[in-house]
C-alpha cells in the first residue's frame, strides 16, 4: 500500500513548489532507492498534463566514476545533460542515497575536477531560475543511511521528514502558505536594512547587504524549507564567525570550523576535524573564499541537527552563511564552483545587528513578523 506521506508530498511539489502545467518538460533526478517517490511524482506530473522525465541513479556510481574515470572523463557533461541545464521547464532533485558517506574516500582533488567542470551548468541553472526560465525544487526521501547520520530509527526519521514539510496537516499547501506570509513580513524588514552584524560565542562579523534582495524560501524551492536569505556584498564580511555545527561536503564532516574575514576574503581558517578538506575547498577558485549567502532559518518545526543541511540550514533560531557562489536573485555577484552552507547555531547567546539595532536574540526576530 502506498505511504499517503508520499503521494501528498508529491501533490504538494507538482501543485505547490513548482506548479506544473500543460506540456512542462520536467525532470526527476534521484537515487533508484526513491521509486516509490518516483512514481508519485510521475502520476501527478502526467496528470497535470507535463512531461516527465526520470534521471535515475544507482549505488556506487558516483565513487565508480571519481575512483577509476580520468580527468577528461570525470569533467565529461553529457550531450543529454547539458540538454536538460539549458531547456528543461522545471526539475526536482531527490537527495536520499544508499550510503551518505560514499565518497568519504575519494580524494578531494578528484572531486575538484568534476565541480570545476560543472560550475557552467551550475551558473546556467542560477541563471535561468533567476530570470524564469527553469523551476527548480530539492527535496528528500527518507533512506536508512539517512536515520543513521541523524541517530533515528528509519520510522522516527520518516515521521521528522515528513513532519518537517508539515504533510500531516489537512492542508499542508494551505500551512506553507501561513508561513510565506510570515516570512514575507520579516523579508520587508530585511530589505530596509544595510548592514547585519552577528555576535556569539566566538563569533563578532560583520556585512553589507545594502543594494541586495533578501528571499523568501517558503517551499517553492525547497522542500521542506523555511528561510530568508541574502547575498551579502562580496567585499564587505568583517570579523569571525566560529560555526557551531558540524559542516558537511560529500559525506565528509568538518568540525568547529572557525573563519576570519578581511574585506569580504576569508584570510584564516581553522577546524578540529577535516581542516585539509576545508583548506582545499576554499581553494578551489577565488570566489570559495568569500561568501555568496547570509540567511535566517525559520521552520520552528525543525529543532534537531541530522547532518543533512536541506533540514539543518532550515532549523528555527539558527543562520547560515555559505561560502562560494552567489545565488543572482539576490543581486549577488560572487562566481565559484563551491557554494557551501555552514549552519551556526544562534538560539543561545547570539545576538544579530541590523544597522546597530539589535533585531535578533536567542534565536527569535525582535520585531513582530
């Protein structure tokens, strides 16, 4: 019997997130793991008059192709591929694999390669999802490698990803919709704002946001979601920020990562696990080194860390700042193959500026959203 999780799921990211009308071209890319998923996401695509197509992947591939693939073949981008970057209507992405630490062992450099040859695709995507031309939704499948990174059962985790995109609700678009509305109270006020200022533990830096266009990430993108975010003008981070949680990048973990900013550049670094990894990725092209997004989780509905940053950057009190790539819709200018969310956990302790006035503490809006 079908999981009546997974068929609203799918009604809510074909009906809600990306609205799928007659003739769309969309694409669903996800492990052969998500069928289930899959299959509902077909049904509702059909019936909204689209066209599917399946991007499937299968276990092993990933490290199969970094492993034993030159460099020539690792930065291969496929005729097919490039075909769906530039003409699809709209896509998901399923995340939700096999074993999240699958390319624990590939060295970084080998991945080095395959990012640096896929940042054009990456920049073709920004691009076209901020002028219109694609919509694109991520979201998640609850897999046992996944409840074992958050230390659930697989029926606990199923129950928190779920809950998370509020698909027990009667009407879960219907709550999404409550919380855009918030969301957009607390954007108007970003928007009047030039300058942010984050001090914690640690942690004292500050950023211009004057000219840039803070977003509501309300489930359209997302799924679950429950965000603001901004890009911060690039040359302008000032300060420390010491990153409460462990970062994640291709099943690898990085822990207590601390980075000192001078003129928007990150000029120190430091970590208690996984420094040579960090060092590597801020020096994989000159824009790794500044960062691309200043953000505000706000699902209240999402509390515990499961090493999974679609729900972790999105937890209720907390901030993110990633280093890497700008997304354009802010006005945002940096261009790298990186773009890396880093969660600081500011619901204890934390208070943030904007233009010398506190408007954040301990995790809540100071103003009434």
């Amino acid at each position: 019997m079908a999981d009546d999780r997974i068929t609203k799921l799918a009604k809510v990211l074909t009906r809600y997130s990306l609205r799928v009308k007659r003739d769309d071209w969309v694409v669903v890319r996800g492990a052969a793991l998500a069928d289930e998923l899959m299959r509902a996401l077909m049904a509702e695509i059909l019936d909204a008059g689209g066209n599917p197509t399946l991007d499937v992947s299968i276990p092993g591939a990933s490290s199969l192709l970094l492993s034993r693939g030159s460099d020539r073949q690792i930065g291969f981008i496929s005729p097919s591929e490039d075909a769906f970057y530039k003409k699809a209507d709209k896509s998901v992405t399923i995340l939700g694999g096999w074993n999240s630490r699958e390319l624990a062992g590939i060295d970084p450099k080998r991945s080095g390669v395959q990012r640096k040859a896929r940042s054009r695709l990456l920049r073709t995507m920004l691009g076209r999802m901020a002028n219109g031309s694609h919509h694109w939704v991520g979201t998640l499948f609850p897999t046992p490698s996944g409840a074992q990174d958050a230390d659930m059962s697989l029926a606990d985790y199923e129950d928190f990803v779920y809950r998370a995109g509020k698909l027990y609700a009667k009407d879960p678009v219907a709550e999404w919709k409550k919380l855009s509305a918030v969301q957009a109270r607390i954007v108007r006020f970003l928007n009047r704002i030039k300058e942010i200022r984050i001090v914690g533990k640690d942690t004292d830096l500050t950023l211009s946001t004057a000219g840039r266009k803070w977003i509501n990430c309300d489930g359209r993108v997302n799924f679950p979601d429950g965000e603001v975010f901004t890009g911060p003008v690039e040359n302008s981070a000032e300060g420390r920020i010491r990153y409460t949680f462990p970062a994640t990048y291709e099943g690898r973990e990085v822990e207590d990562v601390c980075l000192t900013f001078r003129k928007g550049r990150v000029v120190e670094m430091s970590a208690a696990k996984g420094a040579d990894l960090l060092r590597r990725m801020l020096d994989v092209d000159p824009g790794a080194r500044r960062l691309g997004e200043l953000a505000f989780g706000t699902n209240y509905g999402i509390t515990k860390f499961t090493k999974n940053t679609l729900f972790d950057e999105k937890i209720g009190g907390t901030m993110h700042l990633a280093i890497g790539a700008s997304l354009p819709e802010t006005g945002g200018k940096n261009r790298s193959a990186v773009h890396w969310d880093m969660v600081c956990d500011t619901r204890k302790g934390f208070t943030v500026f904007g233009d010398g006035k506190a408007i954040h503490r301990n995790g809540k809006f100071l103003f009434r959203s």
